[in-house]
C-alpha cells in the first residue's frame, strides 16, 4: 500500500497541533537584546515613574488658582522665588504669589501645580514675572507615577517588548530581562538533486535554494537558524539528519521530499526514531505534502520541497510555532497584519482546502489598490518574486469573485 | 536674541534635505547577511533556471498531443520508455507513442512536453500505462528559463531583498552580494539629568531612556547603533561627542536637549565643528525641535529629548534616511504600509504642522477596528506604550472628524 495522506488534518487542526508543543521556559537577556521578545514574568515597578512630578514644557512653575482667569489684557504677576534647573530635587516649596523659573524635564517645586508656557510669560525683571494666559492644575506638567505606580505591575508576562516597552524597562532600572527562550531551529534540505548555492551543477542537479530562503525568514523573525548540510534522499542519511537535529535543537524543519517515494523516506526515518507522526498533508495550497511529527517531544515539521510551498508554510504555520514556543501567548489567534485591496478577476479553488493565493499590489491613487493573482506553480521561484502579499480563500469557499474587497498579508 | 526656531522647515521640505545626503557606497555581504538590503548592481543571470523542463508533479511525462481527448471512458494507452530518477537529465529522448514515470523535480525527457498526474494514471503491468485525463502542452512543467533567462537581468539594482529574492540569488549561485552598505549609527543622549539605565537615579535624576528605545528601532530596520557614553549639557561635552560620532559614523543621531537652552548648545557645538545647519524646527507634532545638520558632509539628526518625540521623529525621517542611504531609491516616496480603521472621535490640530497621533485600536468582528486617540504629554512613556499605531493628520487640516476612515501605521 503506498503510504498516502494518511493524517491528512484542516489548517485550524494543524494549528491546534502545533500549540499543543509547550512554550520554552525563560531566559534572562540583557535589555539590548530583549526587543521582539515576549516578557516571561510580570515586571513590577519598583518606583513612581516619575518619581515626582516634572515640566514638559520650559516655562514657569506656578500654583493653577494663583494664574485663574489671567490674559492678554489682564495679566496676572507672581514673584519669582527660584530657577529649577535640571536634574535637582528643588529643596524649598514654592511660597504663595510666587512662580519658579523651570526648563523642560525639571521637577517641580512643592506647591505648584502647573507650568506656564514661555511663551505666554514675561521677566519684567527685579523679580517680577508677568502671566498673560490661565492654566489648569496639571497642564504641563507629567505627574508623578503617570507612566508607572510603584508596586504595580507595569509590564505583564507575555507582553511583547517593542521599542516603546524597551524604554519603560529602561526607565524602570530593568536592565536584566526575563523573556521566552527564542528555540534554536535545525534547517535540512534533502534531496538527491541538490547542489550547494556556490557549486555549480552538473546536468540534472540544481542549487539549494530553500535552505536560504528559509534562513532568511527566520533570520527576519529573530530566530537564529543552523543549516545542515544537504541531506541526501535514502533513508539512513534522513534518520541520521533528524536524529542529529532534533536532539540539539528546539525545532527542526526539513525541507524537501516533495515526491512520494522521498516524502515516505522522511515518514520511516521519523518512526523508526520513535517519533509521532501528528499529521501527514494538510489542507491548504500549496502546502498540501506538508508533514508535522513530535521527535524526542519536540516538533519536526517536514516542509515541501517545492520552494513556493516552503516559504507560505513556514509563514502560516512555522512563524507563529517559532513564536509560541518563545512565549507569544496569542501565536495561533492574533490575525495576521493585512491591508485592503481589490481583486482584480475571479479566483477559483477546491472547496475544503486553505488556499493563500500569491498576490502582486497596483497601487492607484485615492482607490483601494488592485490585487493581481499571481498563479504559477509552486515549484517556480517566479510567482513568490511577483508577490506583494498573500490572500486567503477559506476552505469552505469555492474562490472569490473579481472586485471582491480582500485582506491582502504582505510579505 | 533667543535662537528660536530660525530654520523651520515643512515635513516635506524636511524630507527633500534628507534627500540631498548621498547613498554609501556598495559592499559585498555573503547571501546569509543579503535579506533586507537592497542590490547596488543588476544581478544577470548566467544561465537558465530551470536549466531544462522539470516535473512539478510526480506522474508520467508525456507528448500532450499524445493523450488528447484521453478520459475516465476513453483512457489512453501508452507504453512506458523509462523511470526518470531526481538529479539526472534522461539521456534518451522520449519515443513517439511512450510515456517515462517521472518525479516532481526531476527533468523530462526530449520529446515530453508535459506531465499527466500520478492520480489520472495507471501503471498495468508489461509496461503499459493507462491515461485518464489529458493534458496540455506544459501542464505540470517548470518550462526552461521560466524564472530566470540566461543573460538577462534577473534582478535589479535597487532591489530590497526578501526571503524569495535570496531564493532566487541562491538558485543563480550568487552567494556574495553585491549591496549597498548599511549606515553606521552614532547614538547620543545629552542632558545633566541623566543616569544609565542599570544606575539608581539620585533625586532629581532619572534613568536614560531614549539611548535604549531607539537602539532597538534602529535594530529592527537592520542597523547596529554604537551608543555613546551620556553626554553632559555643556558645550564642550557635547561639540566633543558630536566630533568622534561624526567622523566615526556615517548617521549622527543626538537626543535630548528639549529645553531651549540645551537646544542652543547642540546648536552651537555643531557651528563651531564647522556644520551646515540645514534645518532647525520642523511643522510636526511631536518632534518639533528637531535639528538637521551637515557635519563632515554626513547626517546629524538632534532628536527631540522627549521620549515620545524622538522615537516618532526617528520613525518618520530616521528609518527612511537609513533606507535611503543603504540604497532604497524609494525610501521617501514609499508610502508606510498602513491600514483603515474608523476614528472614535474628533482630533483637533494646528493647521501647518503634520500631527502624528498615536492611537489604540479596538478591534470589532467583522467591521474596521475602531482607532481611539492617546493623547498625552510627549516626555511621558506611557502614550506609546497604550498606542498600537499612529495616524497623520496632514498639515493643511485643522484636525479630523470622528468617524472618519484613517490609515493606521502600526509600531
């Protein structure tokens, strides 16, 4: 019997597979490093952030009721009590009918309440300070404790850390960041045929391309890949590959094995490791061949060998894997980033598999761009080049009609 | 005189300065380091790719005219010539009235001209294979040249290079890239009141964020920023610091100095190392103090020191400027990928000055996510953090109206 689509499973059960792998435990980085990574325990604030209140603006400090109702053409004066440089505490309060001459970023003394822009202050000098606008208690000024309250958890485990969360660690003293473990990712191509990208091939062979396009995917997803060497497409050398691989790293991907007869070398070699095979072709184009095995309790994901294939499974499957593992709690159910476009003709596809039809982008000014289908076949490098983005046809629809609004994910 | 804003430029005007700076040289990475960059010289095939008409699909190559009309009722008959194995061109060419049993990637035969699927044909035994279905010319092939043609440009320069563009350089054998060369950064942040992130803050003091938040944007667009030591707000230490940056770097980017007087020293420093101010104040909020200059002949950029100013300054001109000098000939045309959400409410602004509002987005099934603005003081950390996006409100508005459609940025 030839060992066909045995476990064939829909997109939403490969995904449930898929999260059934248990995160990574953490790790501690330094802060340099922990952008894009997913927080592994809650970040509790150590302090008022800020610690006491400060100026946004350069101006004059000033208690609000003391400037009520002052304008243009009745200014109100206050006597100036200080200058509040930067980077000091100032040590007196603010005495009533005064003002304290302070810069951008400078705390405020106690007692005032607001700062006066500059811009509608004048130093009459001898000590007089004229006010010719109103302000409201708090207006330019940043309160204490606004960004953060001491003792409360200013960044939640599973938080991913952008730029932005980067600077509030910083600013909170977290210099030493507990994050998910990014998984190590072991990448094998096999495939009799294959040569190395700086070989030159010999009739009949072509060069590895897959191993590059994948290494760079997962470069761009802040995984660091190792390449193995082409594994050669018998069964001995497949065992002896993912044996190698999956014990020494978190993920293994194989790619390759995209005939029949290649695709059961990768099945054998998997059982005769002991490993489960979860699910062999699953619904979706292209990426039907596509294999997903649990070796030493970690995942093998056996790609196809078509190169197309390979890049649009490791985008709608391998990604978000690479992510849960590392602690992104929403990896399967965050809705990938997509814009709008129209369909420029109707599509057709097979009820009851996924298709992620490549699209190429018409951009037309003040209307919705078009979306071109880019059909080909799967094993070309052409139709992903042409691509801007990918759409979605679910497996309950037959295609989509031209005109159709669709959410293009660009890639 | 106070050295106000003597040099106010439109975000436009501000672009078309950036403009004027030269893209660097070309270098040559390994394909393991090319994605993300952009190709500084066309890259022309030196061969055909495919070399020679493949199988995408395991099945039997065949003459197309061969098995016309061929059906469930009326199969053909064809005689089988040859297995064709992965990794070799078949020597033999295929004989009138034959068929050869092929996998997917292996090179058809002479004579063959397309592939019936494995599912649409029957092997009978005594070297008689039954045909099902026909097939057109090509149908299940990789024709020769059909990603790429011998002596033709493959790809150009100018190219931003994905995961499938280093596909394509891998199957041409290009594994030294030639690429324009990635700016070095020189990040400083001034200002007295200033510690390390891993320092406790003294009263009056607070930790450094912007050396920290802005590594990692620039980190994420691909650039490795050098972060100088914190620079005190004195003249000498900053005219100092601008000086070993600029000769050491190809892109200055200075923080801080958001109080007039700290604004004059930057200002200063750059004078009297010799630098063409080209701008000083730009129509944006946040990041309206914003100074561009010309020192050594290389970009210096005094970003704002509030936190939320710098980070939105250095999304809007700084990334484009990088792009732009590592050779993205579109970096200031390229319109940011965005997408429409509706605005919760009305956003007022000044009319001539580009508002960058930050915005949380609530998402809704089945309708565009509803975009509530932060609004919030630019020195505090805590409106980015709540933003999931920004929107713009052009400089010709007077503001938008809730309910109106608006193209998010995500950050």
């Amino acid at each position: 019997m030839r060992d066909g689509f045995f476990r064939a499973v829909s997109t939403a059960e490969f995904r449930d597979l898929l999260h059934g792998f248990a995160p990574l435990g953490l790790e501690t980085v330094p802060l340099g490093a922990a952008c894009r990574r997913f927080l592994a325990a809650d970040v509790v604030s150590g302090e008022d952030l800020p610690l006491a209140s400060r100026a946004s603006m350069d101006g004059y400090a000033v208690r609000a009721a003391e400037v009520f109702g002052a304008g243009e053409s009745n200014p109100g004066y206050l006597d100036l009590a200080m200058d509040i440089p930067i980077g000091v505490i100032p040590e007196a309060a603010l005495p009533p009918g005064h003002c304290a001459r302070i810069v951008t970023g400078a705390f405020l003394p106690a007692g005032a309440d607001a700062v006066v822009m500059v811009e509608y202050a004048e130093d009459l000098g001898a000590g007089a300070i004229e006010i010719r606008r109103p302000v409201a208690p708090g207006d330019n000024v940043m309160l204490a404790g606004e960004d953060a309250r001491r003792g409360e958890t200013a960044l939640g485990a599973g938080t991913r850390l952008r730029p932005q969360e980067i600077g509030l660690l910083a600013a909170l003293g977290v210099v030493d960041v507990p994050v998910g473990r990014m998984p190590s990712v072991a990448l094998l191509s096999t495939g009799d045929e294959l040569v190395p990208a700086e070989a030159t091939p010999q009739p009949g062979q072509i060069r590895d391309v897959n191993s590059h396009a994948l290494a760079a995917m997962l470069a761009q997803a802040g995984a660091a890949a190792t390449t193995f060497p082409l594994v050669p497409d018998d069964l001995d050398s497949i065992r002896d590959a993912l044996k190698t691989a999956a014990e020494g790293h978190d993920l293994t991907l194989l790619s390759g094995g995209s005939s029949v007869g290649a695709r059961d070398f990768t099945l054998e070699a998997l059982k005769s490791l002991g490993a489960e095979v979860l699910a062999h072709g699953v619904a979706i184009s292209p990426g039907k061949p596509t294999i997903l095995a649990s070796l030493y309790g970690k995942p093998v994901i056996g790609l196809p060998g078509q190169v197309t294939s390979a890049q649009v499974v490791l985008d709608v499957f391998g990604l978000p894997l690479l992510a849960h593992l590392a602690g992104d709690k929403a990896a399967f159910d965050r809705a990938p980033r997509t814009f709008p476009a129209l369909l420029s003709r109707n599509v057709a596809s097979k009820q009851g598999r996924e298709d992620h039809v490549r699209v190429r982008l018409e951009h037309r000014p003040g209307e919705l761009p078009l979306a071109h289908p880019v059909l080909g076949k799967s094993g070309l490098l052409k139709t992903l080049l042409m691509a801007d983005g990918l759409i979605v046809i679910p497996a309950d629809l037959e295609g989509l009609a031209g005109q159709a609004v669709v959410a293009v994910r660009p890639i």
